[in-house]
C-alpha cells in the first residue's frame, strides 16, 4: 500500500495569489472579490420603510446580471465574558441573578448567534491584451453597483483590500467549524 503524500493547504486551495484592491485570482485564471455586508434590522422599520428596503432590494436582485454567491457564517455567542462582567457587580443582587437567569434562558432556547453575511462575485477571464487590469476593472466595477444599490437598501458594504484579512475569510470559508467557535 502506497502511503499518501501529505499536502499543505496552500495546495489544494482554489486560489493562486490575492492581488490589489482584494482581488483574488483563482487557479483557473477567473476573479473573485468578497465583500462583507452588513444587514439591517428590518423589523424595526415602519411600514414604509420596509417597503422602500424591498423596493430596492428588488432593484438589486434585477441589476446584478453577473454571477454572485451569498455566504452566511453563523458563529454562537458566547455569552461567558459579559456573565463574569454581570458577577463582579455587587450592586442589586437580585435583580443581577433574575437577569442572569434570563440571559441564560434566552441563550439555551434561541441558541444566541452573530451571522456574518459575504458576496462572492466572480469574473471570468477575458481574452485580450492587459487581461489581468481589464479582469480587475471589470470585478471593481461589479463591486461598485453592488455596493451602491445594497447601500440604498440601509446596508454598510466593505471591501476586504487587505492579504491578511482575506487570508483570514478564506480560512474561516474552508474551516468554519474551528474558526468561527475559536473567535
């Protein structure tokens, strides 16, 4: 029996460098860029409110004629360094332990999570000269009307620009499990 060459992560992930502005390019020669959404409380709106929010979400969902993937991370909360806060306060016991309990109640029956919300959009290679600067302008103008219509919508979009950070989601991507109940 053969023994199985051991291979590092670097190997078998999709992707060959990140480039400027955030850009990752693939090991197929297309683009990606991801950009971190975040959502709004919409049940706190009026009546009015919300239905501008879905107009414009109706325009964004129309707009975007290009290829786009929606990742929702959820991470449970941990709830041990704001209970150990709540311990160390001396002032009104009893009320501190009702509300203690009720944190503890709300987590066991709703399992409390952060969601972390991701747009993938991509960017097939195109034939030419300068590929790469015309792929990247391509990509950077997908963000941009992203970011646009999603704002009109009451969303904050970032971009991530730097390696580290990417690194970073693109881990967490490929080993939720690890990374998101370490954080």
């Amino acid at each position: 029996m053969k023994k199985e060459q051991l291979k590092s992560v670097q190997n078998w992930l999709p992707y060959e460098k990140i480039l400027e502005n955030g850009i990752i390019k693939l090991k197929n020669s297309s683009y990606i860029k991801i950009i971190k959404v975040e959502p709004i409380n919409y049940n706190l709106k009026s009546e009015l409110e919300k239905e501008a929010i879905l107009n414009s979400y109706k325009r964004f969902i129309k707009s975007c004629n290009f290829n786009l993937q929606i990742l929702i991370q959820s991470k449970k909360e941990d709830l041990t360094k704001h209970l150990e806060i709540l311990n160390q306060n001396n002032l009104y016991p009893e009320i501190k332990e009702k509300y203690i309990e009720y944190i503890n109640s709300l987590n066991e029956k709703q399992k409390s999570s952060n969601k972390n919300f991701f747009i993938i959009i991509n960017q097939e290679p195109q034939e030419g000269n300068n590929l790469e600067k015309i792929n990247i302008q391509n990509l950077q103008e997908k963000y941009f009307k992203i970011k646009e219509l999603l704002s009109r919508c009451g969303n904050l979009v970032t971009e991530y620009t730097q390696e580290k950070e990417i690194t970073n989601i693109l881990f967490s991507f490929f080993n939720s499990r690890i990374f998101l109940n370490e954080n």
